[in-house]
C-alpha cells in the first residue's frame, strides 16, 4: 500500500470515528449513480439481449431510494414534504398550460395611475455628433431620454428599453416604464415610494443588466427556449420584497426570452414598433413606415 493511500485510508477512518455517518448514504448514492449508468451502458451494448435491464433498474432505483431516505433522516428532513417543495418548484417553472389569471398589480388604481394596456411604441436610432443613440416615442410624446450603448462596442444596448417593455406587458410590472410614462401610484404614498421608487427602478435595472450579461454568453437567446434554474432563482430573489415577487419562473421566463425576441428584431432592423397588449400578455414587433417619428396610442388605453 502506498503512502497515498495509507493516508487516505486513515482520513477516511477519521471521518467515520468523528461521526460523519453521513458519508456512507453520500458514498452510496455516488455509488448506485454509477451502477445505473453502467446497467445502461449495457442496454446501449446489447439492446434485448440485456434481458434483465428492467429488473435491475428497478433494484438500483431502490438502493438509490434507500440512500436518499438515509440521507434526508441523517439531516432530520422529511421526504414528503421535500417531494412537495420539488412538486410546486416544478409547477412554477412549467405550469400545466393555463393562461395567467392574475389580476395586474394596478388594476384598482386610478385609470392615469394604471400602465396602459395596449400599446405602440415607435423606437428610432438615430445619429448625433457621430453617436448612435435611441429614442422613444409613444403617441407624441417621447419617452425618456436618448439612450446609448454606453460601452466600448456596439452591442445594443442602447435599445434595453424593450427588456422593460417586455417586464411591462408579460408580468404587469416595470418601475421603469411607469416613471418613464409617468404612470406611478401617487395616489398611493407607501405604494409611490416602495413599488414605483428609486430603490425598485435599481433593482429592474439590475434584472435587465444581469440577464443581458447571460444572454450576450448565449447568442443574445437566439435559439433558447428555456433560461437557466440559477438566472431565474436569482431573479426572483432580487425581488423577493416586491409586489412582483408573485410572478413565477416561467413568468419571467416568458418576459426575458419574448422581450429578447423583440429586441433582436429592433437591434437588427435598427429600430421599429413595439406592439404591446397587457390583458393577452403579448409583445410584438413592427417594422416602422419610412419616415415614421410619432405614433397614436391606443385611445382605449387609460391617459
């Protein structure tokens, strides 16, 4: 025996003599992983020839069970409610397929207090002092400042403002948007201040900057249909104090892959319409007619 694995031999005892129990369902499951693999590998190789395979994929999800219920009493879990925690995680990030009922988080506010619920918004680039820079208009008013990349390449960045439209009209939510269309809940004080405040347009900026970190590493989403369990989970934990905190992982899901949808046809045609409609939840592009500056809004949407 080399020295090597004298020295492994002895930690190992260690651990067991110190109480690490816990090492053995640990080493179990990793082991009983493996089998599983291996009794595949062998269906894989010998296809009906390997007439047993059901009989021991059964014996190893059994031996994997065993481990996992060792596991979960060495921790002083209970499985049953662990299945159920995973069930309603799950639930949230593929639904069964029902439409959002949820009521929108103004919906009982005064009609100028409310997003609108229908809506064109005409975005332009245009070239100033040799600086493309973005800007909005929605009816004949324009919307918030020029904007631009504000980085050393163009990335299209400067045409972000789709991201919190896409926030906007998927989940009923941008502190963005609301200041910018000069929607906020005054009517409301705590609401005006904590919901539609400084501290919540930070935290969507953050949201919009975080994903667009993760997006420019996939392609700008092009081609993804399904966003990464950790991006989500840090999303929600961004706005775990926030009214949007009840939206689920496949409501953001849906706001980021369809505001990214759009977005990529604004940046690649560099600029048009964006066609949103808050009650359907829907976000579309447009190409903008030659010579377009302004556009009407919706007269059915609240002013």
């Amino acid at each position: 025996m080399t020295r090597k694995q004298r020295l492994a031999r002895d930690a190992l005892r260690r651990a067991l003599a110190e109480g690490n129990e816990i090492l053995i369902p640990l080493f179990g499951l990793a082991g009983e992983v493996g089998t599983l693999q291996a009794e595949f590998k062998k269906h894989l190789r010998d296809g009906k020839a390997h007439l047993l395979f059901k009989e021991q994929v059964a014996e190893e999800l059994g031996d994997l069970l065993w481990y996992v219920a060792d596991v979960a009493t060495k921790f002083e879990l209970d499985l049953g409610e662990i299945a159920a925690a995973n069930l309603r995680k799950t639930q949230a990030r593929w639904p069964s397929g029902q439409a959002v009922s949820r009521k929108l988080f103004d919906e009982d506010y005064p009609s100028h207090e409310q997003l609108p619920r229908q809506f064109e918004m005409l975005i332009r680039e245009e070239l100033v002092g040799g600086k493309l820079m973005v800007r909005c208009w929605l009816g004949v008013e324009g919307v918030g400042d020029p904007l631009t990349d504000n980085a050393w390449e163009d990335d299209g960045y400067r045409f972000h403002d789709v991201f919190h439209l896409a926030h906007m009209t998927i989940l009923g939510w941008s502190p963005i948007m609301r200041s910018l269309l000069k929607r906020k809940r005054k009517s409301k004080p705590e609401v005006d201040d904590v919901e539609d405040g400084a501290r919540a347009k930070v935290v969507e900026e953050a949201i919009a900057a975080i994903v667009y970190d993760y997006a420019r590493k996939h392609d700008y989403l092009d081609g993804v249909h399904t966003l990464d369990y950790p991006l989500l989970k840090t999303i929600q934990g961004l706005v775990s104090d926030r009214e949007v905190r009840v939206c689920s992982l496949h409501e953001w899901q849906k706001a980021v892959l369809v505001g990214y949808r759009v977005w990529r046809q604004v940046w690649r045609n560099k600029g048009g319409i964006v066609v949103g409609n808050l009650p359907e939840r829907t976000l579309e592009y447009r190409p903008a007619p030659d010579g377009a500056v302004r556009l009407t809004v919706d007269p059915s949407s609240p002013q």
